[in-house]
C-alpha cells in the first residue's frame, strides 16, 4: 500500500469517525420544556426516536466508509493498469498528443501517418464522430459554440472491443450532449468529409486501431 493510498484510508476512516460522532448525538431536553409537561413529552419523545434509529444511522455511515474505502483500491488499481497500458501504447509506438496539438501538427502528421495516443471526449454526431480536449469542450460544440478544437476520428477498422465501447457510449441518455471520456490509439491520415452543403474535404484525421474508457 503506497502512501497516497493509506492517506485516503484515513481520510474514508476520519469521515466516517466524524459522521459517527455526529449520529451519536442526542437533542438535549431544553430547560424550558421541564416545566411545561407537553413540552417535555415532546423532548423525551424526539429523544426516543433518535435513540432508535441511532443504529440504522451509524450502520449507514459504516457502509458508506467501506463503499469509500473500496473505491480508494479502484481507484488505485485504475491507476496502475492506465501506467501499463500507456507503456503498452509506447511499446507499439503510439506518440501521446493532445487534441490542441493535432490541430497545430495534423497536416505534416498525416503525410507521416503518424502514431498517436490521444485522450479527451468521444461525441458522435450522426455519421461523424470526434473526440473533443474534454466534456466541457464537447456541450461547447454541441450548444453550437464555433473555434473548439476537435479531432475527426475513423472507427470502423478500431479493434471489436473498442468499438463495442463505442456502442456503450452512444447508447447513453447524455452521450450526445457531454460524450465518453476517451483514449484512442491510431495513425493520422486524410479523411474525406462531406460537408452540410454536400461537398467532400480532405483533412486530417486520426484512423482508430484500439482506444478505452478513461476516468
């Protein structure tokens, strides 16, 4: 266990510890309710009732640090594959880029068929689909904002795993309107693209051999 991962224990742990304190407090009976009875009857009352659903409260706040203390290992563990499998993307030569720099770099990449590995939202939009910086970049696009940078991507020759990914994503309600946080593999190329008055453009694009779902 590596420190990051024992200080996120302590911090599922000390939440829990302070809900728990919290839960095991009682309404104290106010001084004025002892001498008024229906007052009191009031008091002693709700004090009863949190006494009786103390224990539903803290078993709560108990499975609530188990649910922390579990995703603390996903998390964790999610870390370590993505480590492996950036390794794995640099052993069979893809070259990690980001969505600003395609935009700057694509033309000459293209004529190299350059390898890349790059990350960032996922959004079909009907026949197309592009991968965006980021969601917020992507409900930019999709409110109909102009100038956000975007990367055409080429999936039907992606790996069947990754396009059953795909399939995943534009199946969810919010897919169209924030896409899927992404990381596609492939090699720049020209793609023709029609556009809505019909014509055909050439420009760069990335050709998706493999890809996955990020956090």
């Amino acid at each position: 266990m590596d420190a990051a991962q024992s200080e996120a224990f302590l911090n599922c742990d000390r939440r829990a510890e302070a809900e728990a304190a919290e839960a095991s407090k009682l309404t104290p009976v106010a001084p004025v309710s002892v001498l008024n009875p229906v007052l009191l009857l009031n008091d002693l009352h709700r004090r009863k009732q949190e006494e009786e659903n103390q224990p539903r409260i803290l078993e709560q706040i108990e499975l609530k640090r188990q649910q922390c203390r579990r995703d603390v290992v996903a998390a964790v563990t999610y870390r370590a594959q993505e480590a492996l499998d950036q390794k794995a993307d640099a052993a069979r030569g893809y070259r990690p880029i980001t969505v600003e720099a395609f935009a700057l770099d694509a033309k000459s990449w293209a004529a190299a068929e350059t390898r890349v590995s790059v990350r960032g939202a996922y959004l079909p939009d009907g026949n197309l689909e592009w991968l965006f910086p980021g969601q917020t970049e992507a409900i930019q696009a999709r409110s109909g904002a102009r100038n956000i940078s975007r990367i055409p991507l080429v999936t039907e020759d992606a790996s069947r795993e990754f396009r059953k990914a795909l399939l995943r994503c534009k199946s969810m309600p919010s897919s169209d309107h924030i896409g899927c946080r992404t990381l596609v593999t492939g090699h720049v190329s020209l793609c023709s693209i029609t556009t809505l008055l019909g014509a055909n453009n050439d420009i760069p694009c990335i050709v998706v051999d493999n890809g996955r779902e990020i956090r």
